[in-house]
C-alpha cells in the first residue's frame, strides 16, 4: 500500500493581484522550478493548520483566513500525494524566501506552467480564468 501525503499550498496573492512565488532550492525535488509556498501537513494537524506554519516557516508571514481553493491528488511510485489548494489575501508582514530560496511577486499572466511542478497545472489555469 502506498504512503500518503498531504501538502498545504498558499496561493498568496496581493492588492495589485499579483502573486508571491518562491524557487524550489538546490539539492530538492524539481529543484529551480517555481512554486507557490507550502509544505506537509504534519500528524494532528489540519491543511489550515499547516498552511499558516509553513507560511510562517517558509515565507515569513503569518497567514489568516485562507480560503480552500480545492485539491489535487497524483500518484509516483513510492506515494500519493494530496495538494491543499488555499487563497491567502490576508496576512501580517511582507512575504519573501526565508529559506534563502529566490521569490518574486508576479501578475497572473506571468505564472507560466511549464515554469511549474506538473501539479500545479491545473490551478494555474484555473487562476488565469478567475
């Protein structure tokens, strides 16, 4: 039986409806990709739960009220793994890469999928119709 994994994504997104992203570092998985920040949702936890400590941990924010946007589930050899999609409008402090990972904001004609992990594909599209 496959491992599961849940994983919390912040689609932070600014008055100017522009969007925070951050690369994936060197030494990861899709490592230079871009990414919208998140992480896994620990044992306990809630995605919520997880999307506002990783946004603590990730981006240096603190995240409050995200709206659930939707999952997406997609299957490699060794898991399944379940993306938390959350609209963050709302937050205290200013977002960058505290992990030392690059991150910029961009408007939503900006976010290109190919730029993206593969999972990302869908929400990109459905940002760019909304």
């Amino acid at each position: 039986m496959q491992k599961q994994l849940s994983v919390a994504v912040g689609i932070i997104r600014n008055a100017e409806q522009r969007f925070f992203i951050a690369r994936r570092p060197h030494g990861v998985h899709m490592a230079g990709m871009w990414e919208f920040p998140g992480g896994k949702v620990e044992e306990g936890e809630t995605s919520e739960q997880a999307l506002v400590r990783e946004l603590r941990e990730e981006a240096g924010i603190e995240a409050s009220n995200p709206k659930p946007l939707g999952e997406k589930s997609f299957a490699t050899s060794e898991r399944i793994i379940t993306l938390h999609f959350f609209l963050v409008e709302s937050w205290q402090g200013e977002p960058y890469g505290r992990e030392g990972q690059a991150s910029r904001w961009v408007s939503v004609d900006e976010l290109k999928e190919d730029e993206f992990p593969p999972a990302n594909a869908e929400m990109i599209r459905w940002l760019k119709s909304n």
